[in-house]
C-alpha cells in the first residue's frame, strides 16, 4: 500500500443506515451525522481499500453509535454474469446482535458478576464464541461464589444451589451442560455454534433474573394480606 491514504470529510446529506440498534432490539433506520473516508491503493495499483467511518444516530430510540465499513478490491465477489460485487465488512461500536441486548434488570447483579456478565455478552456480540463459551462457565462458576454453594469442583457446587433452593434438579441438569460448554472452550478450543452459544447464554439470563432480579423487584410488591 502507498504509505498515506486519501481521507475525506463527507456531507453526509440524509443519507441513513439499516443496522441494529443496541437498544430497539431490531434492526431500524440510523441517520449518518458525520462521515469520513478514506480510499489506498497498492503501488502498483491492483488492490484497493475503501474505508467509511460513520457516527449514526437511530431514528427511534435517537441513540448515537458508531458504524466502520470497509471494501478491498480482494474481497470481491464475482458473480453470474461475470461483474465483480465488492462486499462490505461492516463493524459496530459498541458491539451489538440483533435480538440480543443486554438483559432487562442487568444493573441488580452484584458487582463483579456484572463485570462477567458484561464481557461475556461483549464477546457474544462481537463473534468470539470461544471466549463465550468460557464466560458462561464463568458466570456459573460466580454465581456458586456469590451463593456460597460447597462442593470440591464446579459440578458438586451446581447440584448444591439446587439443595439450597435456588434452582430446581432440572435447573442443575442444564447448568451442567452449559459446565460441559465451558470445559470444552477452555481445555479443547473448542468453538461453539452462534446457535449453541445464544442458547446458552438465554438459559444464563434465566438463572440470574431468577437468583437475582425477581427477588429484588419481587421486594418491593405490596405484601399479602394476612
């Protein structure tokens, strides 16, 4: 590549993106506020690279993110009829997947299963299923902290919350595939399907809104009459 590209500040001019929002939980219309390119080339002029770096604005819940899109002449795709297509790689900040934000309630998790809860959807969104993997095993492993269950290892630890209440024997028998994902991702790198891992961590946010959310809110309902 030559050793400096060109860059451009564009007008952005109405022009919007389709792209999920991290808080509308679908995919919605984005307003582009500010735009920037930036366009390389190879010394001998073979390969391309086009950079678009976009702040977008959704046009529901108004919330600004940042959106990087980029195109190189390597990438394309030829199609039927002979013309090269140049797909774009597409990046979102924060990242986000559609139909999964972060779960409702999130802020009444303890501290630091917070700080595991939130890497582990970070590492969801931005397609890392083998850290995923390993952060669920986490956020299981944390939860049997916080709660105090015993055990010698982790498996002993889940069938203890089910002793203790917290969940039921099914509950533990679901916990223990998800001790199984974990194991696997850390110990034999073994890399889940999205398919596996969304199901996964829609199991884990039903455990913590059990353990901890619906207590909390349940608190502050009015108590029954006698």
């Amino acid at each position: 590549m030559t050793e400096r590209a060109k860059v451009a500040v564009e007008k952005p001019s109405g022009k919007e993106l389709w792209i999920p929002c991290a808080y509308c939980n679908t995919v919605t219309s984005h307003k582009i506020l500010t735009a920037v390119s930036s366009e390389d080339e190879s010394e001998e002029g073979d390969i391309q690279v086009r950079e678009d770096y976009w702040t977008v604005q959704c046009q529901g819940c108004k919330d600004v993110s940042f959106c990087h899109e980029s195109r190189c002449s390597e990438d394309a795709v030829f199609l039927a009829d002979g013309d090269a297509e140049l797909r774009p790689t597409r990046k979102l900040y924060p990242a986000r997947v559609q139909g999964r934000p972060r779960m409702r309630g999130v802020y009444e998790l303890p501290h630091p299963l917070l700080e595991i809860y939130t890497e582990t959807h970070s590492a969801l969104c931005n397609g890392l299923p083998i850290l995923a993997g390993i952060g669920l095993r986490a956020i299981v492993e944390a939860v049997c902290m916080q709660k105090s269950s015993t055990g010698k290892d982790l498996k002993q630890k889940i069938d203890s919350l089910a002793s203790l209440g917290l969940i039921t024997a099914d509950g533990a028998k679901i916990l223990h595939s998800l001790r199984f994902m974990g194991n696997k991702a850390a110990h034999e790198v073994k890399k889940h399907t999205e398919t596996e891992i969304d199901a996964a961590f829609d199991v884990i946010e039903i455990l913590l809104q059990g353990v901890y959310v619906s207590p909390k809110r349940a608190a502050k309902l009015p108590p029954a009459p006698a």
